[in-house]
C-alpha cells in the first residue's frame, strides 16, 4: 500500500505497463485489512486462487472463519469469484490485483491515519516474519541463498522530487512483472519492498 495524492476512476490494466493508481480513502477498507488473519489470507492467495476449504485446512480454522473473511474482502474488491472453478455448492476465489494507494497523511482524517498506522505495524511485523523464514531455510535452497537484496542508501531530494522517485521504482518493477500464471522454468516469487523515509 502506498500514500500518493487521489488519483482517477478504479484501476484499469494500460496496454502499456502497470494499472491506473486506486485511492483508498475509506477507512474501513484500511481497517478490513489490517487484521493479522486477512493478511495470511492475502498472502496465501498470492500463489493463485483458494476456496474456504483450502484456506481453512492451510490456515488451521473453520470454513466459516475463512468463508466469512473471503466474503468481506469480496466486499470491498479485494478478492473475487472464480466462477469457472466452482465445484457444487465451493466457490473458489483470486485475488483482484490493482495499484492501491493511499491519499497523502495530510489530508488523512483521524480514523484514517490510525487506521494505517495500524496496517503498517501488522504489514512490517508479517515482513520480518517472512525474512525470519528465510534465513532459516536459505542454507538449503541452492542459488535461491544468495538471492536476498539488500541495499542501504541515502538520496537527498526535494520534496517535488520523491514522487517521481517513487514512481520509478514502480515502473522498474513493472518491467519485471509478468502474467502469475506463466513463469518462466526456474522461476521463483521474489518479495520486494521499498521503505524510504525523512531523516528527521
């Protein structure tokens, strides 16, 4: 989730490169997904599309749990059906990717700002979690071990300069990205974070 000012219409996929920015300005949304079991969902269904079965056997909870937090991410365009894998009364679901932002803290409410405050603590506890995984298991993962990059920098900047600092950073990625459903042989998912902040 990133902050930038409001943008346009709901993302629609350019022909060119990544989507049309989304602007969550709702802090229910923001508040729907700072809870610790949507965000194991999300990163479950970032391997492909689940059913309430599938999550709750994977995530060691009810199917009604799970089928009620597919419902409300559902509900607000997180997630959506899948209805060609449908099998009797299972509905499978994806997830609906977008570049989701944020409007800037200053023109954040209250509610808001808490509400990201708290989605940013549970996103960066999950992320050290995931490095955690990692090194315990990278001595055995062949050419994967050396695969983690890390770089520490500084760049001075004024503050016209940060978004379109930003927004190079998103375009290199999307110059990697490519469809979910077709990676090439050897291919392995690499989380890639960008934390740049003020010195104060």
């Amino acid at each position: 989730m990133k902050e930038r000012p409001p943008a346009g219409p709901p993302p629609e996929q350019r022909p060119d490169g990544p989507p049309e920015p989304e602007v969550i300005s709702d802090p229910r949304q923001v508040r729907l997904l700072a809870h610790p079991l949507r965000q194991q969902i999300a990163e479950i269904m970032r391997r492909g599309p689940v059913s309430s079965t599938t999550l709750a056997r994977e995530l060691g909870q009810s199917t009604g749990a799970t089928s009620y937090h597919l419902r409300q991410l559902a509900r607000y365009g997180f997630v959506e059906e899948v209805p060609e894998l449908k099998r009797g009364r299972e509905r499978w679901w994806r997830a609906v990717p977008a570049d989701r932002r944020l409007p800037p803290r200053g023109e954040q409410p209250p509610a808001m700002r808490e509400a990201v405050d708290a989605l940013t603590r549970l996103e960066f506890a999950n992320e050290m979690e995931s490095l955690a995984r990692y090194q315990r298991e990278r001595d055995g993962m062949g050419p994967w071990a050396d695969a983690l990059l890390f770089s520490y920098s500084t760049v001075t900047l004024t503050p016209d300069q940060v978004r379109p600092f930003f927004e190079e950073y998103i375009a290199l990625l999307y110059r990697y990205k490519r469809a979910d459903g077709d990676p090439p042989p050897g291919a392995r998912t690499l989380h890639a974070r960008f934390l740049a902040f003020p010195e104060v």
